[in-house]
C-alpha cells in the first residue's frame, strides 16, 4: 500500500509468523537487541516522516518501538494497528500486550482498532480510551455486516464518519494493516490526519473492488489498488 502511495517503506520485523491462508500457527517475537538493532538500520534509508506499527509480539517490543520512534523521529507521528487476533479468529495478544497498549495510548498519534479490538481493549468503548490518554482512534467498521460501512474517526476536535457500501467480496486478510499503512504513508506525504484516514478509507474500498473472491473459502489476500484520492 505504501508504494502504490508513492511512499517508501523500510520495514523492522517484529516476529516471525507461521501461517497459511487457512490458519495462524505460531508467533515467535524477534529478540529485543534484534530490532532495535534493525530500528537503527531503517535511519540509514532516510528521513522518516511516519511509522506504523502492526503485530507486535509482546508488550516489551511494542515498549521498545514506541520509545525508539518518538525518540528517533519526535515529529512522525506514530499510526498503530492494534493487531490482537487474525483474520480466521486466533488470538494472538494476551493480557501483557494489552496493558503495554493502554499504557502507551499517550504516545501514539492515532490508534485504529476494530470493534473486537476495541471490546478487548477498553469495553467502554472509545470514551474509555481517550480517557486513557488515546489521541485519536480511527474506528475500523469491517466486522460489521450493514449495507453500508462506518469507519469513525475521533480526536480532540470531536468524531466525523466516512461512509462507503459495504462490498460482498467474500473473506479477505489484510484489510486492516492495509489501512493503517494507507493512513501513515498519506501522513508521510503531508496529509491532515481527517484527510489521511478519509484518503485511507477509500484506498482500501478500492482495493477491495478488485480483490477477486476466494475460490476455496479461506480469505483472499488484498489486492492493493490505491485510491490516491486526497478527499
């Protein structure tokens, strides 16, 4: 997604996954001194201008990024993906992952659950959170299963809604890491945080147009088709 933006990614793995189209089977977090060593390599590529975060192992790496990003790069702002579970239902955060992302809202730009996400992390919703010290939260609306698509954005300045027909595209992996890239690397590029969620929102609605449908019923993977819209 980020190239399709005109972005450059560098990329600091975080773990390493073993999983099909089918299923996720495991999860082993890369050591500490293996990533950070690999944050310090990514600066020789040139500015950083954003970070997303997706999958992050445990809560100490996730500590170690939070804390070398907004050390390294104070003025990207910093886009987190909340993954705590995959698209066929296994979870894969538990209790001290949770904490490090409560513990860490004040230091993140913009946090982008979906609503099992949500659930898990704050049942009181995104009152919940923002009381916590969340900055903005970009709602994801894809499990939901009305005609039509509500992802909500919320800030300081309050909520907006971007609104898109919901697309009977069968099961498809990598919606949501599709999005927060989409949001960061239009961040990188200049754009406001609305815009850049609202730019995002329709990357991926266009992407999912032209996903074919899975043949075997397990989820496709996402066809990346940005939008470049900046509305």
């Amino acid at each position: 997604m980020a190239w399709a933006l005109g972005v450059h990614p560098t990329v600091a793995v975080t773990c390493l996954t073993v999983q099909s189209r089918h299923r996720f089977h495991s999860l082993e977090p890369v050591a500490g001194a293996s990533l950070a060593a690999a944050l310090t390599a990514v600066a020789e590529d040139g500015p950083v201008h954003a970070v997303k975060i997706g999958m992050a192992g445990s809560g100490d790496l996730l500590r170690l990024l939070v804390a070398h990003c907004t050390t390294a790069w104070p003025a990207a702002p910093l886009v987190v993906d909340p993954v705590l579970g995959t698209t066929s239902g296994q979870t894969v955060a538990g209790a001290e992952l949770l904490e490090a992302y409560r513990e860490l809202l004040p230091h993140i730009a913009l946090l982008t659950p979906n609503h099992p996400e949500l659930a898990r992390l704050a049942p009181g919703g995104v009152d919940e959170l923002r009381g916590m010290g969340a900055r903005a939260v970009l709602l994801k609306d894809g499990h939901g299963s009305a005609a039509v698509v509500e992802d909500r954005l919320w800030t300081a300045r309050g909520s907006v809604t971007f609104r898109h027909p919901r697309l009977d595209c069968g099961a498809v992996h990598g919606t949501g890491c599709a999005l927060a890239t989409a949001v960061a690397a239009r961040l990188a590029r200049g754009g406001d945080l609305e815009a850049s969620c609202r730019g995002a929102v329709a990357d991926v609605a266009a992407s999912l147009r032209d996903t074919p449908r899975s043949a075997d019923g397990a989820p496709a993977a996402l066809h990346i088709t940005a939008s470049r819209t900046q509305g």
